[in-house]
C-alpha cells in the first residue's frame, strides 16, 4: 500500500479542492451511486459535486483506491458517500454487473472502475490490510484477540439497504458504512464496548477503518449458522395459520420462548450500555418536551394519513399525559430495534446494527434516550410480523381471513407479552406504563406516515394498532383473546 498525497477529480470536492478530471467522470459516478441499492436519497435531484481520495489499499493486481462522494442535492442538501474502487487498465467482465465507470483517473490514467465490494482481488487486499496493518492515511485498527486468515475468500451479501457487507470465509464479516458523517460511528463505537465487556449477545468486534475524523467499516465475527428473527417470526405465524384447532401455545412452531429469550438478551444489552455510557435524567420538563414532539409529529401525521383524525384525540391524551412525567434514567440505545435486527444463533441471540435511525443526523443517534423506545420497536414489530404473514396469505385468495385475524392478533398478543415479561422481569410502574404506550403509539404513527407513502396497502397494519388512539399493552390485548 501507498501512503499518497490527498487527491480529487471533478469541479471540486468536499475541500474545495480544483478540479483533475472531467465532467464525464462524475457524471458516470453520479448515475452509479443514483442507482446503487445503498444510496439513500433516490427521488431527488442530485449531482456527485466532487471526489476526494481518502487512500489506497493496493497498488496493483487490480489498484483498490477508497474515495469519498460528495452528494449535492438539488434542494440543497449534502451527503458524503464512500466509494470503494477496483481500478483496472482493461475490462474485466466477470465484473459487468459492478461496473462504476470508465475515465482517467488522477493517478492510475485511464481506468475501468468497479465497485470493490463485488470483486474478490480487491476485497482480499482488505483482509490483508486487517491481518497486516500498514502505515498510511487508512487506518485499519484491531482489537487484541481472534486471528484472521489472510487468504479467506470474500463474499458479498445481497439485499442491503444502507451499507455494504462481505463475509471472508466463515470467520470474518466486513460492513461499510456508504453513506458516511464526520465522528464516532455509533455501530462500532456500541460493539466495541459490549465486545470488551464479554457480551454474548453481539457479534464480537475485531476491528474497523478510519480516515481522520471518518469511520468507515467494521469487521467483526461472522455467524455463520445465524437465523434472521424476523424470518423466523413469520415461520412461527405460518405454522399457526396451518393449524386449524390450535391455540399458539400448543403450535410446534410457537415462538414465545424465542421473544422471552430475545427480551432477556435485550434487557442484557441495556443493562451493559447503562454501565459503559453515561446515563441521565429526565427531567419533568423534558418530559414536556418529549410530549410536545409526539404530538407535532402526530399533527405532521395527520396532514399525510387523514385516517388518523379519529385517533388523534386519544393520541393528544396519551401524548399529554407523558408530559406530566416527573422523572426518568435515560442512557445510549439501540435506537432502531425490531425483529430484523435480531439474528438467532446456535447460542442464543444477537442483535445487530446500532447505527440508529439512519435518517436521523448523527449527533441525534448518540444521544441518550429511554430504553422504552427500543422496548416499543420490538412491540410493534411483534406486530407486524403476524399482520404481514396474514396479508400475504389473504393475497392467495383462499378461504379462513377472519380466522387468520385472530390468529394474528393472538400470535401478537402471546409474543409481545412474552418479549415484555422477560425484559422487564417486573410488573411496569404507571409512569413506564404511560411512557411505554406513547413511545409504541408514535413509532405506529411513524408507520402509517411511511405506509402512506410506501406501501399504501400496508396502511392497515399500524392503523389497527391505535385502537381508538391508544394502543393495549401486551397484557391487555392477551387477556382479550382469552
């Protein structure tokens, strides 16, 4: 690896650096990332503005440069992307499906340029830029501990939205944030803690890169045999629906023990975060501060779902009601947890991805909040899972709708319960309660907001969790179907 001198191409870049190359180049870069899984501004206008290299991994065999993407965006906003490139004088066809483009590089001259994620040679380089860390502008940190193999050939994953994954044979799993802000990346900033604290419900962190001020990926223990929980929850909720005179309880595939299973794991990792991180307390006017931001993102809300105007009393109640909270411990969290950040292993539960609201700024996804905003994330997607698993059956068009319904419901209702019994171990005191209903009401208004606009068909989902604007806590709803 070469330790270069900084360099761009493009009219200018992040740095206001001149431009090295042509308009083509970035034109090219633009219609890739505009089109890549990854990119996460697609509907708005855009242009790659600029491109500043952040290093060089290898210098030949193919050249694996990483550069940095500055998004401009035609209402104004601006996004760094982190492109990593597999730069080869020739074609390589076997890559046809990865290719970013073909200009002359600043460096290299003309250049056909890959997505190095998809390529093997290039994602190699990597691994023995972990395994051998060099001197240069990337910095490629481990922590003491598991070996790495040099030679383990690269996997990519397929189906992400955000970031990039490539597995290197069945030790190792490299993540890299594409969409990328200046400081401490919370998802390696949260592993590394719980990893150095022995947490059996993470996958172990082994190390990530840096360049200056920006975290660019992390690598850490690859589960091979991992089963993804929501997956799993919809398996649960097909099994239910196969079995005409069964109660959940009595299904082979009932799920209760894996949700009290998952609440212990999640009730482990808070615990561990409270005592790795600072905590706080809320104060009773930040308790009207948090009602006060419930209810303007109802009255949003209701501008998109008019649906919600039935609701919105009840909804202003609750809301109102948590500002009248005294007090309350807020620390790190999750910040984004459901069932797909969940993954089932031969030695129980790990939970994934602690980047946070990815649309959230970064500052927001590190401040501290209450566990009960993860407790509700994992609620209604207890939810979700059995009310999707029903839609998709009822779209068959075979007969039992009604009793699918109720098996849905009670699927819900068991697991939820189940999920909140064992995280808390402990009947709720009213404050919790009241802080527990509005956190669940406000992501269920989340989602109708983003169901409206994604998936219309898929409105009735989180409005049937308002039930007259307040949503029933698991032990309700369970007793109701009893």
């Amino acid at each position: 690896m070469t330790d270069e001198t900084p360099t761009s191409y493009g009219p200018g870049d992040a740095t206001g650096a001149a431009s090295t190359a042509t308009e083509d180049g970035l034109r090219q870069l633009s219609e890739y990332i505009e089109g890549a899984r990854w990119f996460g501004g697609k509907g708005r206008g855009l242009r790659v503005s600029g491109v500043r290299r952040l290093g060089v991994i290898a210098d030949e065999g193919p050249r694996v440069v990483v550069d940095l993407a500055e998004v401009t965006y035609d209402d104004g906003g601006v996004e760094l992307y982190q492109v990593p490139l597999a730069l080869y004088t020739d074609p390589e066809h076997r890559l046809d499906h990865a290719f970013v483009g073909w200009w002359e590089d600043p460096d290299a001259g003309w250049v056909h340029a890959y997505d190095a994620v998809h390529d093997r040679e290039a994602m190699a380089a990597y691994l023995r830029a972990f395994a051998y860390p060099p001197d240069g502008r990337l910095e490629f940190h481990r922590l003491p501990g598991d070996e790495l193999d040099p030679t383990a050939p690269s996997t990519p994953f397929t189906g992400e939205q955000s970031n990039s994954s490539v597995a290197f044979g069945e030790h190792a799993l490299l993540k890299l944030f594409r969409r990328v802000t200046p400081g401490t990346n919370p998802d390696i900033e949260i592993h590394e803690q719980l990893t150095l604290a022995g947490s059996d419900n993470v996958a172990a962190l082994l190390g990530w890169i840096q360049s200056e001020d920006l975290q660019l990926g992390m690598l850490q223990k690859f589960l091979r045999t991992a089963s993804d929980g929501w997956e799993l929850a919809l398996t649960s909720v097909r099994n239910l629906f196969a079995e005409a005179d069964l109660y959940a309880g009595e299904v082979g595939g009932d799920f209760a023990a894996e949700a009290q299973r998952l609440g212990e794991a999640v009730g482990h990792i808070h615990t561990l975060l409270a005592e790795h991180f600072p905590t706080a307390e809320r104060t009773a006017s930040d308790h009207a501060e948090l009602a006060k931001a419930m209810t303007e993102r109802l009255e949003a809300a209701l501008d998109v779902v008019p649906e919600l105007a039935e609701h919105a009393p009840a909804l202003r109640d609750l809301f109102a009601a948590v500002g009248s909270i005294e007090s309350g411990t807020i620390q790190r969290v999750h910040g984004d947890l459901h069932l797909g950040q969940t993954l089932r292993t031969s030695k129980g539960w790990k939970i994934v991805d602690f980047e946070g609201e990815p649309a959230k700024p970064l500052a927001d996804r590190v401040l501290p909040d209450s566990p009960w905003r993860d407790v509700a994330g994992m609620l209604r997607s207890f939810d979700y899972a059995p009310r999707v698993a029903e839609m998709t059956a009822a779209a068959t068009g075979d007969d039992g709708r009604e009793q699918r319904a109720f098996r849905a419901a009670e699927w819900s209702a068991r697991n939820q319960a189940a999920f909140l019994d064992a995280y808390a171990g402990r009947p709720l005191a009213a404050d919790e309660q009241t802080l527990l209903a509005a956190y669940v009401a406000d992501k269920a208004v989340y989602e109708c907001v983003y169901e409206a606009r994604n998936r219309p068909t898929w409105l009735s989902i989180p409005m049937a969790a308002l039930q007259g604007g307040r949503p029933e806590t698991p032990g309700q709803a369970e007793e109701t179907l009893r």
